[in-house]
C-alpha cells in the first residue's frame, strides 16, 4: 500500500542520512587513518615487549655474572693465592705458601711448608705471611675500587734486613704507585726502613707530589706522646746522629729533678754505649783490638778517664764485645757528667767532627 511505501522509504532516507553522518564524522576524525596507527602502535608495542623481555633476560646474565664474579672475588682459594704470589715473588719464600680450607663455617687457613701443614713458624715467618694476607685483602671486594685509609704498623718488626727492601717495594708497587688510598699511615721502629719510606712519593692524578709528614712516639714510663719527628731523623735517618741526640740531651739536660727529665735519663746508658760503640768501631777500626783498649786510647789514662772506662765497661757492660748496662743502677749526676765527658772529649779530638754532629741535630744551644 501506499502507507507502507511512504514510511519504507522513509526509513531508508533515514538510514541514508545516519550513515552520511557517521561517514562525515569517520571522514572527519581520519578514521581509517587512526586504525593503521592502532595497528602500527600494536606492531610497536609487541616489538618492545620482545625487547623488554630480551632486555631483562640480558640483566640476568649480567646480574648472574656479577654473583659469580663477586663469589669469585671473595673466594679464599684466590687470596690465598695472591699472598702466595707476594711470598713468592717478592720475598722468595718458595718453601712457604699458604692454602684456603673450607669448612662448615666458611674458610679457613693454613701455612704448608714443603707441601705439609707447618708448625713452629718464627716470628718472622708469622709477621711476613701476615702482612702478605693484609696487602692481598686490599684487593678484596669489600676495598677494591675504594680508596680507604690505610695503616701499615711496624711491618719489618720481626722480618731479618734482607726482607727490608722487599715490604718497601710491596708498599710502594701495590699501594703508594697504584694511589689506592685516600691517605697512608706506616709506623716502624727500624731506621734502615725508614730510609727507604723516604724515598716514596705519593702523587695526585695530575702528577703533583702529595704532603708528606714525619711523626715520632715518645715513650716515658707511663705514656706516650706523638711529636714531629726531629729534622736529623727527617735528614740523616742514622741511628748514629739519634744516639748522639740522647747522650747530648742528658748531658745539656737542666739541674732540675730527674722527674721531669726522666725520658733524658732513663735509657742514658744503653744510648752512651751503643753511641761509644759505633764511634769507637769507625775510630779504630781493628777488629783484633778489645774494647777497653779502644776506649783507653781514646779517652786517656789519667783518674778521670779510667774511672769512666771502668764504669763503661763493668757496669754498661758485660757482654764481650758490646757495652751492655747491667742492673746497677747509675746516679742522675754521674749520668750528667759522664754524657759531658764524653762529649768534651770527642770535641777536644775532633773539634769538626763534634761541630758536625751538633749541626745534624739542629745546632742546640750547649749548656755545658
């Protein structure tokens, strides 16, 4: 009918129009447009998610070479090889090494002599591989990369001479020449090793020396005090010109009680006769003639000087051919005198030679 043919095409004009809409609108907004970029970002978003997993998968391994590396680096077995290296190369100690057991509890450590666990080890055997072991632990993960503070106490203490140039050439290559420290503490009471800890010089990145300061511990009866160490030590580094600085203070030490001059006084006589020895030794060297022979030549034969040479020598000492001070104890006056006699003496026979030593100990003032 003519009702249902009107309202047919009514709908279908309808439709026509909503569609032209939709069209206009798709048209507008580029749909087709916003589609590929969906599909494209959708492309995208798949290749990074393969990357991403790639890129975790890659931190893994690297993570896992880390935890080995790491396990590698603390692993005992490696530093105990490296202080096997120090004793070997450096010290020649072929018939020593040391060897990393493990246990329930970790590690632990054991000296070989001759590819059998060592008993009896000297103190010198004990301080080297010690100190070996503290060089290697300055590579261990824990300080590598680091720069720490480092302090090396008296590292030639129990070690013989020929193990001198050796700790200096370790501290110097490992440490100081590697500038694997912020700042570096060595303490030693051996004159010879000082010498060579003179010859070090710590430098910056840009190659500028670094400060260097020289310290000495002085030791009383009851304490101990850190003074800068004196310019004949800082300069000479013989324990020549230091004996000569103790019987020299004792000798222009003040008439006041012994109390407060006791460091002067107190180790007077083992300073006097070691000082004695070696000048007597460059004086006269002949090594057919004794002691008291030495002495008698130098010092004289009248009262006074045979007083001395037999105080020096039967109570100073009683050890063939050192001048050792036995238990007697010797009076703050005679000490006093005997140190100026002795020093009276060498200037009245060798005027230059006493100038000299004054002047390696800073040209004092002499009160006596």
């Amino acid at each position: 009918s003519l009702y249902h043919y009107k309202s047919s095409k009514k709908s279908k004009a309808k439709e026509s129009l909503r569609l032209n809409e939709v069209y206009l609108f798709l048209k507008n907004i580029k749909y087709q447009d916003e589609l590929k970029k969906i599909s494209d970002l959708k492309v995208t978003e798949s290749d990074c998610v393969k990357s991403n997993a790639k890129a975790h998968g890659e931190v893994k391994i690297v993570e896992d070479e880390i935890r080995a590396l790491k396990s590698e680096l603390k692993d005992e077995t490696k530093g105990a090889d490296r202080v096997n290296e120090y004793l070997n190369d450096f010290f020649g100690h072929k018939e020593i090494s040391l060897s990393s057991i493990e246990s329930t509890d970790g590690y632990r450590f054991e000296v070989i002599r001759h590819g059998k666990k060592a008993h009896h080890l000297s103190e010198g055997e004990c301080s080297l591989v010690a100190f070996c072991y503290f060089m290697a632990k300055l590579e261990d993960i824990d300080t590598k990369g680091d720069k720490p503070i480092v302090y090396i106490d008296d590292p030639i203490s129990s070690l013989d001479n020929n193990h001198i140039f050796f700790v200096f050439g370790l501290i110097n290559s490992e440490i100081v020449n590697s500038g694997s420290f912020s700042q570096l503490f060595i303490s030693t009471h051996n004159l010879d090793f000082l010498k060579y800890l003179k010859r070090i010089l710590p430098k910056d990145i840009h190659g500028n020396n670094l400060e260097r300061r020289y310290f000495i511990v002085e030791r009383n009866e009851q304490e101990s005090n850190i003074r800068l160490m004196p310019n004949y030590l800082k300069s000479y580094v013989t324990e020549f010109n230091y004996l000569f600085h103790q019987v020299f203070k004792c000798a222009n030490a003040p008439d006041i009680a012994a109390s407060d001059e006791h460091d002067c006084y107190y180790n007077y006589a083992n300073s006097a006769r070691k000082f004695l020895e070696a000048f007597l030794y460059f004086k006269y060297p002949n090594a057919n003639e004794s002691d008291n022979t030495k002495l008698v030549k130098f010092f004289g034969g009248d009262v006074r000087s045979k007083i001395l040479i037999e105080r020096i020598t039967n109570e100073y000492s009683h050890l063939a051919g050192v001048f050792e001070r036995s238990i007697t104890p010797v009076e703050i006056p005679e000490m006093k005198t005997s140190a100026q006699f002795i020093l009276n003496k060498i200037n009245e026979k060798d005027p230059e030679q006493y100038s000299s030593l004054l002047e390696s100990i800073g040209n004092p003032v002499v009160n006596f």
